[in-house]
C-alpha cells in the first residue's frame, strides 16, 4: 500500500523539486538514507548534494537512520553560507 510524506523543499532545493511544499509516495515506514536515495532517483540534481543535505522530520533534524513514516513532514535543508 503506498501512502505519502509531505516534503517540503527550501533554499536551492525548492528549484529542484520545482515546489515549495508537495506530497511524496513511500510505500511504508522506511528510514531517512532511504528516503533521501528515493527523492535523489526521482530529482537526479539533488544526488550531487546529498551528502550535504540535512532532513528534518516533523520539525526536528534527524540522522539518516532515524524512521520516516506515512504522514510525516519531511523537510530538505540545503548548507546555508552566512556573512
């Protein structure tokens, strides 16, 4: 049964997502590395930074082996340079 994960999209990868805010298919509980490699298939120009990308899941930063579930929110955090 496929459900979905809304993902959120900020900084430069919102161009590559195309949206701000979408839905995205899981097929179940799967874990953040594996969610991160799925997203990287469907927009191939995030794998160039995936080792630089952060999510963050519900609200708060996460490891690559932490859980994504149906229905969570799942946000890509591209590095920010400040100044």
């Amino acid at each position: 049964m496929t459900t979905t994960i809304q993902l959120l999209a900020f900084g430069g990868t919102k161009n590559i997502v195309g949206v701000s805010r979408s839905q995205f298919p899981i097929d179940a509980s799967c874990s953040a590395g594996e969610l991160l490699d799925a997203l990287c298939r469907r927009y191939p120009a995030l794998a160039p930074q995936r080792q630089v990308l952060r999510l963050a899941v519900n609200g708060a930063y996460v490891t690559l082996d932490a859980r994504v579930a149906p229905n969570d929110e799942v946000a890509l955090i591209p590095p920010v340079a400040g100044g």
